[in-house]
C-alpha cells in the first residue's frame, strides 16, 4: 500500500466492555467513552467512505471483515491468549486464537489493525500472520491506563488522518503520551509503587508497539484520505436512538457489574423489573447505567427514557410526565396509549414510592394498561416499595443491597478530593461500619481533607452510633447513612445549614436563580458547599435537588425557626411562579417557564 492510491479507507471501531469475566466473575469497567471520542473527533473530517462504531460480538466481527473495512479498532479487556467479544446479555464470549486466525483470513484487504486491549501483542502478531499488514498492539506483558490508551488512539488517528505515515503517527502517538500532563502526575507515585513491589517500570509510552518489527516500516506507508463525499459515505454509530440518560457513565458508579448483569438478564425475559432496596443504596444509578447498556447497542429503536417520579401524587400525573419526558403532546389517556402502543422502548420509571404511597391503585392501574396496551414496552422500576396487585405481567423483583468490602473501598477513594488516606485499620473499621451502603460512602469521603482524618471521623461516627440508631426510628432512613448525614451536617455552619432545611421544601429540585430569589444573593457560595459534601445534586448545570433520602434528613432535621422564616417567602414565590405560568399559558412562552 501506498500514498498514491486512489480509495477511500473504510473503518470499523469495535468496543468489547463485557461485565462478567469466563468464570462468572465482575470485570473492571473500561472508560471507553474517552476512547470513543477521541476517535470521533480524529475521524469526523478524514473522508472515511465507511464508518461504523459498534460492539463487539462473533456475528458482527464475521459479517464485518469480509466487507471492505480496511481499518479495524478494536478497544476492550485483553489477554495474552485471547480477546474478551460481547455475548449480547451484558457476558462474555472467549475469542481465541485459532478462530480469530480463522476470521480474519476471510478478510479481504485489512491495511491496520489497532487492538487497543492490556496484553494484546500477541493477537496482533496473530493478525498479521491471517494477512493483515501492519497492526497496533500493547506489550503482552503490560497493562496500559485507560486515559492512556484514549491519548493515544487519539493522537495516532488524528496524524494518520492528516496524512501522516502509519510510522509517523505512531511516533507523533507516543510523544503524546510521554508529554500528558496526565501521566506527569502520577508517573512518580507509580515508580516509587512498582519499586515497592519488586517490579520493573516501564513508561507508558512504551507499552504501545507497531507491527511486524521485524521489517522495516517504511515511513511513506499510510492510509489514504479525502474530503468528505456525503453521497458515498456511510456511518453508524452507537447510541444512535433518542434518550435523556446522561452521555456519560456516572462518575461515582463502582462496582455494579454483577447487579447489572443481572438486571440486564432479566429485563430480556421480563416485561416490568423493579429494583427494592434502602434509599441511598444505589437503585438510580443501577438503573440509569442499565438503561445506558441498552441504549448503546441500539437495542430500543424508540429510544430509552428515564422519568423521575420524585413528588407524583397520582397515576395520572405519572402519565403526564411520561408524555412530557417523551416530548410529545397528548389531551388523554387514550391518545396517549395509541401513540405508546407500537413503540419499541424501555421507560425507567424513577423513584416510584412517593407515588405509590400517595396513589398505588392509580399507578398500578397505569403500569397495567401500559403492559397490556404497548406489547413492546419494557418498564424498569426504582422503588422501595413494590408495585404489587394482579398485573396483566408479572412484575419481578430485584432486591438490590450494599456493595462489597472492596468496591466500597474503591468507591470511598473514589470520593476522596485528594489521596489524602491510607488502606490501614482505620479505613477498614469506617468501611465496615458504613456496611458497603454507596451514598454514606460518597458523603463520608468528602469529608476527609485537611486537619480532619479517617481516623477522626471514624472515631466521631463510633460515638454517634447509638444515637443514629435512635434517630433512625424517627426517620424511615438507613442507619447508616443517618450515621454520615448526621456527620456531614454537624461539619456544616448554621447559615448552610439553613440552605439544606429550605431545600427540603422543594422535592423535585429547584432552579438555581430562583433559589436566590428566596434565600439572597449569597446563596450560590452556600450551596458550592453543600455540592462539595455531595449532600445537593446538580442537574443540567442548574437544577438543585436533594437525594430523596437525603430530603427525608432534612424534613427531620427542619427547625421551626427556619420554617417561620422562610415558608412565607416560598409561599410567595409559589405565588408568582404560578401566576406567571397563568399568564403564559395560551402562549409559547408557557413551556419555557421555570
């Protein structure tokens, strides 16, 4: 191959991100969102005459080689012996060596291949022996840092795009590597680590490899490119249907690959799943990370959309959210189980207790027409109560519990605004008596910074332990997270602890300006306080809401000092938020209203 030939190249990105490992057990999660947009922005102006980002399964690969891709990524878990492919169900499926030798000596004209996997030199030595010319691959005998292996896929697709050689680009890749300020950082902590255990350290540049080695690489070997022909070109994507889940893994989302596997197996049998389990122990975020699963293969071709029910009194007003959240417009129920009735989508239904206390016939009778009317519908559930009651399908139950001793650890350091603790006794007797319960974790993390150790605070939560216990019996909350609510709050001055109490009143969130309108001007600065203790979320870089449970702390702790303040000024802000939508109503400026 040379730079004078007159084709356009075509590329297949393939991400394999199985959650179990062969023997049933949990694998670490890959941050293949990174890779896949750098890979996106090195491509969007290269002129690919086929493009197609997808995962990775045995069909795909079989129907993919033999079709003119002459560019193959591939991005996942590695081994010296074999790639880890998808199984469809959140599994995996051992791709060896002989079958993968096997499949690609189908392929017809494969120019690059980049197996962007720990361990994987093998496999692409493998590769060029099936006929492949030149291939990308990370020592066997080395693990590479996800952020580095983004860098550089990044950095190497973005050159040879430019019309640099496959030997330039991979140098120009290397080089951004070793200059990251990201590896800089840690590049000192890891030495002094590897010295500690008695291993070599290797730079993380030098992992990556290019293949074969045992030929000269002439440096005007690349990959042909040209402006972008819209006629002749084709591209799919992942994650091509509509949704409002977030584009990006959660970021404190630890350990939940069992419990999704799980998940994911039984919606593909059930109808209606619904996840139990103690407020704060992560129903959401497994739900919103499951949905995002689904989303990414493109499995719902009506899109996957999540609806909080946070406050919902009835039934119906639960269908009126659906509608809204779904971006359609109905006067009944009967237009909108029309239009529902095709759609091939899965709904997760949010925090459905409020609701259920409030309305359960109603809401049941809902989810019964819904499974009854739309035959494609798929309906996921967060709950601490089940739905119940005779439904047109069986409504399974997931009960969801703590995370284990090392996720928590993973996830409380995960929490920690520095490195500022150490794996030592103090940890483990604060992790065990926070008993793996995730939101108690993040709260009690934050906490940990200058002048305020693990050891103070677990020597402050062993003293608060039996009056938790007491309070708990007052509030339907988790003794534990009563334990770092109680904790965090304690830690906060009497003006930001105003703040948390007034929040309390709004319990589907509150716009930020209008926060202000009732609290003053300084309450930006209060509230970046209760946000740095995770006590307050942020939706949409302007929403401020509380976690229900949470919420449920602050009713408890609500002072009547407090309320006599500040529920005339809600009153009256309700009052002109209403008035307001009135006068808008007839117009287009109704659905812009706060």
């Amino acid at each position: 191959m040379n730079t004078t030939e007159k084709y356009v190249p075509g590329m297949l990105c393939l991400f394999s991100a199985p959650l179990l490992d062969p023997d049933g057990n949990p694998l670490q999660v890959l941050d293949l969102d990174s890779e896949f947009d750098e890979i996106i922005k090195s491509t969007t102006q290269a002129g690919l005459a086929r493009l197609r980002f997808d995962f990775a399964t045995v069909e795909l690969l079989l129907n993919s080689v033999t079709t003119g891709f002459n560019i193959i990524h591939f991005s996942g878990h590695g081994h010296p012996d074999f790639l880890l492919f998808e199984d469809g169900n959140g599994g995996c499926h051992v791709l060896d060596k002989d079958h993968l030798k096997k499949v690609f000596a189908q392929a017809k004209g494969v120019d690059l291949a980049v197996v962007s996997a720990c361990y994987s030199e093998n496999t692409a030595r493998l590769l060029l022996d099936a006929g492949v010319k030149y291939a990308v691959a990370i020592r066997k005998d080395e693990p590479v840092y996800d952020f580095a292996a983004a860098l550089f896929t990044g950095k190497f697709y973005d050159a040879l795009f430019k019309g640099q050689s496959i030997q330039s680009a991979f140098q120009s890749a290397k080089l951004g590597v070793e200059g990251s300020p990201r590896w800089k950082a840690v590049r000192n902590s890891i030495r002094l680590q590897c010295k500690k255990e008695g291993k070599p350290f290797i730079e993380e540049e030098r992992k990556f490899l290019l293949l074969p080695d045992h030929l000269p690489i002439n440096d005007g070997v690349g990959i042909p490119s040209r402006e972008t022909d819209s006629e002749n070109c084709s591209s799919r994507f992942m994650g091509c249907f509509e949704t409002n889940l977030p584009d990006r893994q959660l970021q404190m989302f630890t350990g939940r690959a069992v419990e999704m596997h799980q998940l994911i197996n039984l919606l593909g049998e059930q109808r209606l799943v619904t996840v139990n389990g103690a407020g704060g122990i992560g129903k959401t975020a497994l739900a919103i990370e499951t949905g995002r699963w689904f989303h990414l293969r493109n499995l719902f071709e009506d899109g996957v959309f999540k609806i909080d029910l946070r406050s919902m009194d009835s039934g119906d007003s639960v269908m009126q959210k659906i509608i809204t959240t779904m971006g359609v417009d109905f006067i009944n129920e009967e237009q909108f189980l029309t239009y529902i009735k095709p759609l091939h989508t899965l709904l997760v239904l949010d925090n459905a207790e409020d609701v259920l206390c409030r309305d359960h016939r109603g809401f049941r009778r809902l989810m019964d027409k819904l499974l009854q009317t739309a035959g494609k519908i798929k309906l996921l559930v967060t709950s601490q109560k089940e739905i119940g009651g005779n439904l047109y399908e069986k409504e399974e139950l997931y009960n969801l519990s703590g995370l284990d001793r090392e996720n928590s650890i993973e996830l409380f350091i995960k929490g920690l605004r520095e490195d500022l603790c150490v794996r030592d006794e103090a940890l483990d007797r604060l992790i065990h008596l926070l008993g793996g319960h995730p939101l108690s974790l993040t709260i009690m993390a934050r906490q940990v910074g200058e002048g305020c150790s693990v050891a103070d605070l677990l020597q402050e939560l062993e003293s608060k332990n039996a009056e938790a216990v007491k309070t708990v019996t007052d509030v339907d909350l988790d003794y534990r997270l009563v334990l770092a609510l109680s904790s965090a709050y304690d830690h906060l001055s009497p003006k930001v602890q105003t703040v948390f109490q007034v929040l309390a009143y709004f319990p589907n969130g509150i716009h930020w300006d209008d926060l202000e309108k009732i609290l003053g001007e300084s309450c930006r600065d209060l509230t970046a306080q209760l946000l740095d203790v995770s006590l307050v979320d942020v939706n949409h870089q302007t929403r401020l809401s509380l976690h229900p449970a949470v919420r449920l702390f602050a009713v408890d702790v609500l002072r009547d000092e407090v309320k006599e303040e500040y529920e005339p000024r809600i009153l009256a802000f309700t009052a002109e938020l209403s008035k307001l939508i009135h006068n808008n109503f007839d117009n287009d400026q109704a659905c812009n209203t706060k």
